[in-house]
C-alpha cells in the first residue's frame, strides 16, 4: 500500500466519526409533556373561561393542533398505546391496578427505538407501567429516570407518605430525597438533562403526575384563584386549576431553557394529556360529554399539540382527522426515518402526512376505545366505536358526532346501517387480541435477579376479584380486606427471605401500629388518614407447594419466612390475618435471594 493511500485512509477514519456527529445532531429532540387527568376542556386555549394557561395557550397558537385525538378512558392505558403502538388491551395494560397496568416485557417500546438510533432517554414524573423489574422505565430503554411510584403520589408502590412537597422519588432504581413541589422537581430535572444531552439527539418524556388528585398544590397556585371571578366554584376545582397553572408556569421554563440552548428550532415539542378530566367539566367541558373512565368522547378525547420549526410544523394548524395514542410510535418512526421493523402489528398508523402534506389521501378509519378496569378483559364492557362523523356507544348507542359534539341525541334508530357496520368492526376488533391470546396473558414480576434485590411488591398489584382500598397506602392505614395472589417469576431457584408486612419498611411502622391522621402543611387537600386497626394475630405464606404460618407477636414489624424455591412462574399469597379470622393482603412483600 502506497503512502498516498495510507494517508487518505488514515484522513478517512478521523473525519467519518465527526461525519456520523453531524448526522446524528440533525436528528431532532423529542420533548413529550403528558398531564395527568387534565381533559379537553382543561385549558384557556380550548375555551376555558377560568383556568390559566398562558404559556401553553402561545404555544397551542403556533403547534399543529390535533382537534380529533382519542386516548385511554384512564391513565396506564393511554401511557401503553403511547410507548407500545398498540392497544392497550392487548398488552395487559386495561386497568390502573391488580397487575393490568404492567406493560408485558415482550413489547418494543418507544424509548427502546429511540435509543437503538442513536437517542438518549430521559423520563420524569409519572411511568405507572410497572414497578419492578424487568417493567421499569429504567430497564426499558430510558438512560435517566426520576419517578414516583404507579398511577400517583400516595399510592402504594410510592414512597411512604409522599405528598407532592420534598417527597422521595426513585432515581435510576433508587430513592432519593428531592426538595420542592412534584411538578417543580420533575422540570427541574428535566432541564438538567436538557443541558447536559444538549449536543446530542434525545428523547425527554415528562409525565406530570399532575393535576391528579389528590389534589396538593402550593399555596400562591392556590391563592390566584380567588376573588369574584371564581365565587361559586369549589375547592377542589381551584385546586385542579392552580395544579394545572404551576405546570404552565413550568412550560414557560422549558421553552425558555430551549431558546437559550438554540435547541427550539430542532426539538419536536409535544403537549398533550392522558385521559378525561377529572375535576374540570363540572364548569366547562369543551361541548363534551362525561369525563376520566367515560366511554363518551369526554373521557377520551383530549388536546394534542405538536410544533417542530425545522420540520415545518408550526403555524397553528388544526387536523380534525381521527388519530390515537397508539399512532404516535410509529408517527415518530416516519417522521425522524427510524431503524423500526414491528415484532407485532401495530394498531397505530403514522400521522406524519396529515402534517407534513397539504391535502393527503387518509381513510375514514375505525377506531375502538373501552373502560375495561376489570381483572380480566370483558366483550362489551363500556366501549365506543368511532369513525371521523360516527360514535357507536355500547352497540346502543349512535352519535353523529360532527353536529352532535355533546353526544346528546342518539339516532340509532335512524341510521341502523351504520350501526351494524362500527359493531361489526367491533366484533372483528375484540376477536383480533383473543386471537393474539391477549385474555391469558400476565406479566410476572422478575425476583432472583441482580437487577433488584429484594424486590419490594405492594398490594396494588395484587390480582384480586374485587377490591376496596388495598391497593393504596390508605388501604394498609386502615386495614382493608382482600384475598388474591401476585404474579412472580423466581428467575433463578434457591433460598429466599420472602418478609410480609403491614407497612413498608421506611416508614418503620410495626404490623399492629396506629397513628393519628397525618397533617403536615397548610397546602394539602388530602390527608393520611387515621390508623386504628391493632389486632392482626397471624401470617401467611404460600408459593410453589409451600404453604407457611407464624404468629405476629406485639411491635412485630415483619415477618420473615425462609423458604428453598425452585425456578418458575408461580401463584404467590401473603396474607396478615386478625382476630376475628378475616383476611386482609400483606401490604408489602419483600423478596430477597440470598
């Protein structure tokens, strides 16, 4: 080899990386800024004549607006078709609780695209698609995670106690102590990211666990809701409207940090929120009908602002076009060419075109949105079938939804054709995810693995048949009855401390402790309430033939039972037994291999 030909390799192999830089930084941010519980009528820039939105109202002015996007009925199963693109009913992910809110391990999700090219991961605030391994952010393509426990602060997976003020979240997989407001936190750290990944492509998902109730804000968000103005409204509705201002006043922080940078130009920024509104529609609803859990279009039908100035998607545009959820996937997949080829079919269809082209030829596509909630997936259960004119609600049920936006005046009657082809598309729908086997599938939480060890479950995850409180901290305070099982894979056999408790291990609670109602601040809504059940006798174990029993002897805390079990995917009981022989779950179970 000629020293001419040495030299031009050696120029080669030193400018190809620099050239592969190049490339990569053309791709552009994604920053996704989902709400909690906020519906379509949750914002003055939707027609609100109370709620103060500012930022977000300047921004809606200059996004493409889709005025037509349907979610999940409630919150897990929006975040699934999300990051699965696919619905929610076939990826276990059909209910907040009773292990139907864990995201099967076998699903390619978002994040996990977005970093096979080239992405750094980022997510703050709210994943309620599984606590423990292998369904964690963290273990599912996300490289910096900061978040709360399930579907919201106080729920039984999170951190004892948390309130939304200086709470402890999980960073990463461990806890860590944060100072501040929920909402305040999780931009914060969201803009850390920002600046340090700044060079490089990447993907910021913040998931606001507000305005969920309960319904803790502070006190100046609190404060600028009254006066004349807002006379007539009650607390709680002040309280969701201040929540939903501290998060416009973080947008304002996001986009000024992304004009310092120069990155606004090439970051798709997106805000949108996850299900109906839980508090808003008793003033101002949109024209919509029913709310959080409706299978009316109130429930579902929630904004959807994108803008990307160097893809040309700016300008105000409104697409009235029928989109879901589950579209955004593979929306992401066209619109930045990404390395994508689907394991399983996608339900969702990219909206790139109605975007990026004038006048594009787009179907009048069928699309089926339930409220499931159950232990297992029910036909019929509280669905809608809907088309770009058409609602079929509960087969029941007909809506022209164009000139009937407040779903008021059923005409099945006249339009009987109609009916009969949206249910025969239901029906063709359902058939397709029990073909999948959608009906018999679990996700089982991983134990025996170095990935997490112990393993901490709570009883939110419990499948159960019926259920009151026990899958809230609420539900251990005040001693809630249930039976069920846990869903656990023991990866690797052996010996394992499996300890049942009352109360998680940092609140340092024995089983039998009461306590009064916990009140810290003058800003909360909600307080914990009163312990006052002290008579639990007995515990009891049982997984994989092995059957134990112990008595709870007084300031007992836990109870540990040391037991050999072999590999495999088992049924698992904990239960905490009283005096009167009821059985109530074991709150909080923890696993260790030793």
């Amino acid at each position: 080899m000629n020293k001419t030909i040495q030299f031009l390799l050696l120029v080669l192999c030193m400018i190809t990386p620099l050239m592969l830089d190049a490339q990569d930084k053309q791709k552009p941010n994604i920053i996704f800024v989902m709400t909690d519980d906020q519906g379509m009528g949750d914002l003055a820039c939707t027609g609100n004549p109370y709620v103060k939105t500012p930022n977000i109202d300047k921004f809606y002015d200059d996004a493409i607006r889709f005025t037509n996007y349907h979610v999940g009925t409630t919150c897990a199963p929006t975040r699934s078709g999300i990051m699965s693109g696919r619905h929610c009913n076939r990826v276990n992910v059909y209910h907040t609780i009773m292990g139907r809110s864990i995201l099967l391990e076998d699903e390619v999700i978002l994040p996990q695209v977005l970093a096979r090219n080239g992405y750094t991961n980022a997510m703050y605030g709210k994943w309620h698609l599984g606590d423990n391994y292998p369904y964690r952010p963290e273990d599912r393509g996300f490289h910096e995670v900061v978040r709360h426990g399930a579907g919201g602060i106080g729920q039984g997976p999170d951190y004892w106690m948390n309130d939304y003020f200086d709470d402890t979240y999980w960073h990463n997989g461990e806890e860590q102590k944060y100072e501040g407001y929920c909402t305040d936190v999780f931009f914060d750290e969201a803009l850390n990211f920002i600046e340090k990944n700044k060079d490089n492509p990447f993907f910021c998902y913040i998931a606001t666990n507000a305005p969920h109730g309960p319904y803790n804000l502070p006190k100046e968000y609190y404060d600028m809701y009254r006066g004349k103005k807002f006379e007539g409204l009650n607390s709680r509705l002040l309280r969701f409207y201040g929540m939903i201002t501290n998060v416009d006043d973080n947008f304002k922080r996001l986009e000024k940090k992304l004009d310092e940078l120069e990155l606004t130009d090439n970051t798709i920024l997106i805000f949108t929120t996850d299900n109906g509104t839980s508090a808003g529609r008793s003033t101002y609803n949109a024209g919509l009908k029913g709310g959080k859990g409706s299978q009316y279009d109130g429930g579902h039908r929630v904004p959807l602002f994108i803008r990307w100035p160097n893809g040309e998607l700016t300008g105000g545009k409104d697409i009235e076009k029928l989109a879901a959820s589950y579209d955004l996937l593979p929306t992401f997949v066209d619109l930045l060419d990404l390395d994508f080829n689907p394991v399983k079919p996608l339900d969702g269809k990219s909206l790139a075109p109605l975007m990026t082209r004038e006048n594009p030829e787009w179907p009048n596509r069928i699309l089926y949105i339930d409220t499931q909630r159950e232990q297992n997936l029910i036909k019929y259960k509280k669905y809608t079938v809907m088309d770009d004119n058409w609602r079929l609600v509960d087969g029941n049920e007909l809506y022209y939804i164009t000139d009937d936006l407040g779903q008021d005046n059923n005409v099945i009657e006249q339009y009987p054709e109609v009916a009969g082809r949206l249910a025969e598309g239901y029906e063709r729908w359902w058939q397709s995810f029990i073909d999948e086997g959608a009906d018999e599938k679990y996700a089982y939480i991983k134990v025996g693995t170095p990935h997490e060890n112990p393993t901490k479950i709570s009883a939110h995850d419990l499948i159960i048949g019926a259920y009151k409180g026990v899958w809230h901290q609420n539900g251990a305070i005040q001693g809630e009855q249930a039976g069920g099982s846990w869903k656990i894979e023991f990866v690797t056999g052996g010996e394992y401390n499996i300890t049942l408790r009352r109360f998680p291990r940092e609140s340092s609670h024995a089983i039998n402790a009461t306590f009064p109602a916990q009140v810290e601040r003058i800003e909360l809504d909600r307080t914990a309430p009163a312990s006052v059940k002290n008579d639990y006798t007995q515990a009891r174990f049982y997984v994989a033939g092995i059957s134990k029993n112990a008595e709870i002897e007084e300031e007992q805390s836990e109870v540990t039972f040391k037991v050999n079990v072999p590999a495999g995917k088992y049924d698992m009981e904990a239960q905490l037994i009283d005096s009167a022989k009821r059985v109530h779950p074991a709150y909080y179970v923890y696993i260790e291999k030793l």
